[in-house]
C-alpha cells in the first residue's frame, strides 16, 4: 500500500464523521513512516486562531502533533530500523491522526460555523477522546528500541505524560454562543420573534459578516442529511438573519451565479425542489411522471390505478377530466433521473423516499416560526423599502420560495404577489421580481393571488417587452403554472396579447424561453375553445420551426404534444399540413430516442389521415420507412402507441387495397 493511498480522503464525506481506516498489515515499514509524516505535516498547517470554535482544543492539538511530527522526522532522516513490535502502534497512531485531520478540517470549514458551534460540545469530547488515544499509543510505544537521539526521546517521554493529563473541554465561549442559538430556537419554536442583537451577537461570534457568508451556511446546513428537525431550526434560524441583518448585495455577481446555476438544462422545470418529485397521490418518488388534462403531474401507476376505480376527476384539483390520456412529463423525469444519480437513490426500488434537510414542515415549529417572520419582513419592505431594499426582498423570495412548498405558501399568504407585480415594471427589480413570482406560482395560492391582483396584463407586458429574455422567459413560465387552473385557462386564452407574446417568445426566445412557452400554449389548449386562437396566432410555424431547427433535441417532446393536441381538429389538421412537412413527422420517428416521442409521431400522423385523409394517406403510403417504424412500435411501445400503430397500418394498407381496385376517395374511416 503506498503512501497515497493511505492518505486518500473519502469524496463527499459528512461532517463530524470520521472515515478512517487501519493501514493494511502487510504495509511496509517505510511507507508508513512517511504517510505519517504526510499526515502530521497536513494538521500542522491548520491555524486555529482562523477557526470562529475550538481554537483552544484545536491549538492544544495542533501543539502535541508537532512534537509527534519532529519525533517522525527524525526517524525518517536517521533511517532508524523500525521493529515489527512497532508496526501496530504506528498503525494505530495512523487511524488516530486520520480521525485528528478529519475532526479539524471540519473545525476550519468556513461555511459550518453555525453547525460546529452547536456541536462544540460533542466536538471538544473528540478533540479529548483522540488527544487521549495518542496518549495510550505513545504508553505503549518502546522508545529504547528506536535510533533516535536524546532530546526527541524526552519530548515523546514528556508528551506522552502530558497528553495522558490533558483535559480538552468546552471553551466556555463557545459554551455561552451555543446556549444563545438554543435560546433563540426555543424563542422561534413558541413563536416568539427573537431579539436583532442576540442574532447578531451570534453572527459576529462565528464571524458571519456578510449575506454571502450567512447564504453559505445556510447551503451547508441544507446539504446535512442528520438530525432534520434540528436542521431545519438553524437554517430557518439563518434565513430570517439573512433577510434582517444583512441589507446590501452585489447583484452583479449573485445574479451571474445564479444563472449559473440553474442554466438552460432544466428549462421550465428550473424551480422545482425535490418535493416535487413526488406523487401526490402516493406521496412516492415518481419514476413514470406524466400530465393529466387539468395540467397536474401524477406517476403513471398511481393515476391509472386512480382512473381504474373509477374517478374522473383530478386528485388535486378536484376537476373533471376532459380526457383519460396522460402525457409522459420527460423533462421532470430526466430531473428526477438525475436527483436519484446525484443521491444514490435507486429507481428500481417499489417503495422510495426522500428525505432532504430543505422540506420545512410542522415538525420543526422553530423554522417555521422563522419562515413566517421572515415573510412578514419581506412583504413590509416590498412596500415600504427603498428601491435598493425592494430588490434585496425579490431576490430573498427567490431563495426561500424555491426550498420547499411551506416556504412558497408562507410568502404567498404574507401578500408578497401584489408589489412584486409592481415591482416587474421597473428596470432595475424586473429580474428578481418577476423570478420570485415564478416560484410563487407554483403554489396555488400565489397563482390566486395573482389573478386577483390584476397581475395577468403585467405579465403579458413583460412577456412581450420585457428588458431581458431571462425575465420574458420566466413570464412564460409563470403563464404555464397559471394554465394548470381551468378559470384562468379561460382568462388567459381571451387574452390575445398573452397568446401573440408565447409565439413571439417561440420565435425569438432563448431555448428555456421556448420550452416555456410552448408548455404555455400546451396548457392553454387543455381548454378546447383556446385551439382556434392558438391557431390564429402563428403558433404552428413557430413549433414546427423549433421541430425544424438543431436544438429540437430539448423541446421536441414539447412540441410534438402541442401538434398532438391541435392534430385532433379538422381546423388543427389542416393548419398542422400547411405548415408542417410530412417528412419531418417521419423524420422524428425515425431519431426518436424514447417511446413517448414515437408515440407522440404517431398520434400526429393518424389525426391528419382521419382529418385530412388521402391527401395525407397518400404521401405516407410512398414512404417505404414508415411501415418498419410502425410494426417496431406494435413490438416495443407504450401499449397506446402500440394501439395508434396498428390503427395506423390499417389505414395505410387500407388505402393500398382500394387504390389498387381504384376506389380511393378523399376521405379515410374513422
């Protein structure tokens, strides 16, 4: 085993876990002299004084490892023989300073400083517990067998007395900040508004001086899986800090990683939070997520067994399906893919939960009592702040609204929906004004509030003129989550400005701007008298279009469902054959690369024989590719697919037959 390999530190590692592991017993002699070196001279370069806790413990530490690391050293420079009687307790001295590193890395990490100050008392026992087992390594260690000189010797001598009497306890400052933090949760958790300077108190002991430090831990603390309900008090603790405290920003720079961050992978579904990931009826993690007619998502097992027993109604809505057929959700399938890669969760299994430390629920009082709070604060300065302040809350809602649905609720509830619409009129709160409005769309209650302040002709406005395409993209975004209530389907679609603006932003948009709108307009034509406008708006060019052109790979689901839907109209039909080119439907269904897609091929093709006829037949019958397409479908499809083949190829070869006896028509049988 070499050096490297002793010393390798696991990826991803918790903190305050200590993943150490015994050199192999076969590990030479050298070898493990210099990873003991290596490892020394790592703890070494820590400075405690840097650490907000455990700058005595730490130092005290730091101190008795620098004498073990001379110790080393000289055994390394003298080439001294290292008996095999030694080779145990260097092994154990090894696991030792492993667990030391592990213990002070976490100490020095500058985004858990709240997390370690909690823990400071179960920290300063390993710091006593590790300090102790280099004492009882070093008792047992035969100096006298070793070739080293005498001054080395009388320092292992006097630290192996010293660590053997050395107490590492609480310092009592971080004793006294920790109880401070108890006190403000348990204040938060009866729902009563702690005191400004005891937070800050706490901010300047752990030297959180700005609203990036205090965002920082709050994404630590959201990445630890352990003790949720004490998590969600501290970042419920730390969020309300960073909306009251800290009052300036650098936009430039927040607004960059931002976009960053979320990037154009995700599209439309940029602001979902693993919450969504469930079924709402199960409460399961969605492996076949697909659309039901009122606009919500279900996994298809669950709304199949659902529609089976005989509901015709959505499970949220409480509406009447217009239609039994569910559209596959590609896009939240590939996030939930990617959810389940990132976290180790396996797909394959009946029965997945999730669990993250950003879902606040009425398990922890504290956090929720700081979400509230907070809200309250935020939606105070979106009416009274100055324009600096209004733009700080947008962007404040933007972060709480997208951890988790309480978050959006609470703020939503708080009436923070009627000066944010405001707020989307002015240059400079535009982007994080109309990006929180995204987020609180999303709950049913924000969409609410929404329509009835008035919001649908601001949101048009931005969607058609908006100062940047991010801010016309999310527009669009929020115009498809309004979409998902049957009422405003109605409102939105007698609005002609809202229909022109999703094609312009179709047209011209960025690619998450296109998807965006063209899961708009899918919404829209869930209300069956919304089809003729769409159609009158050049919605159809601009789809095929997108279908046309080279980033097709990411909407092409999208648009294909738009066409379905248009497809089952004489009026659709004919608007879809204008515009589109046969060979391009084909074209599709020969690249599709999942069987949605093919089925979605398919269904076009079959509502433009039924509707058109042979006009469409006999364009298709002359493609020699289709036929093979279709029979693999029968063989390998989603058992609708497989039925819209088959019907398909009865059209097809019906059409041979009666061309062939000269009796086709214009018209094929329903």
């Amino acid at each position: 085993m070499t050096s490297n390999k002793i010393n390798q530190t696991p990826t991803r590692r918790r903190p305050l876990t200590f993943p150490a592991v015994h050199p192999c017993k076969s590990i030479s002699p050298a070898t493990l002299l210099s990873s003991l070196i290596t490892l020394s001279q790592n703890i070494c370069t820590f400075q405690p004084n840097s650490f907000p806790t455990q700058k005595r413990n730490a130092k005290e530490t730091k101190r008795q490892i620098t004498i073990l690391l001379i110790f080393f050293q000289e055994l390394h420079h003298r080439r001294s023989f290292i008996p095999k009687q030694i080779i145990p307790i260097f092994s154990e001295l090894h696991f030792t300073l492993q667990h030391i590193h592990f213990l002070i890395q976490d100490c020095s990490l500058q985004n858990a400083r709240l997390w370690i100050l909690f823990k400071s008392q179960f920290v300063a026992t390993q710091f006593h517990l590790l300090v102790r087992s280099v004492s009882k390594s070093l008792h047992s260690l035969p100096l006298h067998v070793l070739d080293i000189c005498d001054e080395v010797k009388e320092l292992i001598e006097l630290l192996t007395k010293q660590a053997a009497k050395v107490k590492l306890e609480l310092d009592e400052n971080d004793e006294r900040e920790a109880k401070r933090v108890t006190l403000i949760l348990n204040q938060l958790e009866k729902g009563t508004e702690p005191d400004v300077n005891s937070m800050k108190q706490v901010l300047d002991y752990l030297e959180i001086k700005t609203w990036i430090d205090c965002n920082e831990d709050i994404k630590f603390l959201q990445n630890v899986e352990k003790e949720v309900p004490l998590l969600k008090g501290l970042i419920g603790f730390l969020c309300y800090c960073r909306v009251i405290i800290f009052e300036s920003l650098d936009f430039q720079s927040l607004n960059r990683n931002n976009r960053s961050e979320t990037g154009c992978s995700i599209g439309m579904l940029n602001c979902v939070t693993p919450n969504d990931y469930r079924c709402p009826i199960s409460l399961e993690l969605m492996t076949d997520p697909v659309t039901v007619s009122t606009g919500q998502t279900y996994n298809r097992a669950s709304i199949l067994k659902w529609l089976k027993d005989g509901n015709m109604t959505c499970p949220i809505t409480g509406e009447r399906l217009i239609s039994t057929e569910l559209f596959p959700n590609t896009a939240l399938k590939k996030l939930i893919q990617k959810f389940c890669y990132d976290n180790g969760i396996s797909t394959t299994k009946s029965h997945v939960s999730i669990t993250t430390a950003t879902t606040v629920n009425t398990d922890s009082p504290a956090a929720a009592h700081a979400i509230q709070f907070a809200s309250w604060s935020l939606a105070r300065m979106l009416v009274f702040g100055t324009e600096e302040q209004k733009n700080k809350a947008a962007y404040e809602i933007r972060l709480l609204s997208k951890s988790n649905v309480f978050n959006t609720a609470c703020l939503a509830e708080m009436g923070t929906v009627p000066p944010l619409l405001d707020l989307i009129q002015t240059t400079t709160t535009q982007e994080n004004a109309i990006a929180a409005l995204l987020k609180l769309s999303k709950h049913i209650i924000g969409r609410e509030a929404i329509m009835e302040s008035r919001g649908l002709e601001s949101l048009v406005t931005v969607l058609k003129r908006g100062y940047s395409l991010e801010a016309r993209r999310d527009a669009a975004g929020i115009i498809f989550y309004l979409t998902s209530v049957k009422e405003y389907r109605k409102l939105i679609g007698e609005n002609s400005e809202a229909v022109h603006g999703l094609v312009e932003i179709i047209k011209e948009g960025t690619i998450c701007g296109k998807k965006n709108a063209i899961v708009a307009i899918f919404g829209l034509l869930l209300l069956p008298k919304n089809r003729s406008k769409v159609l009158v708006s050049g919605a159809v060019p601009a789809i095929v279009n997108v279908l046309s052109s080279s980033d097709r790979a990411y909407v092409v689901n999208d648009c294909l469902a738009v066409l379905v839907v248009l497809a089952d109209s004489g009026e659709g039909a004919l608007a879809i054959l204008e515009g589109l080119d046969l060979c391009l439907v084909v074209g599709v269904l020969k690249s599709a690369t999942s069987r949605e897609e093919k089925e979605y091929c398919v269904s076009i093709l079959l509502s433009l024989c039924v509707n058109i006829g042979a006009q469409v037949v006999g364009v298709l019958v002359k493609d020699a590719s289709l036929m093979p397409l279709l029979y693999a479908i029968i063989t390998d499809g989603t058992p609708q697919a497989e039925k819209k083949a088959r019907k398909l190829i009865n059209v097809l070869q019906e059409f041979l037959e009666k061309r062939t006896l000269g009796m086709v028509g214009s018209s094929v049988s329903h």
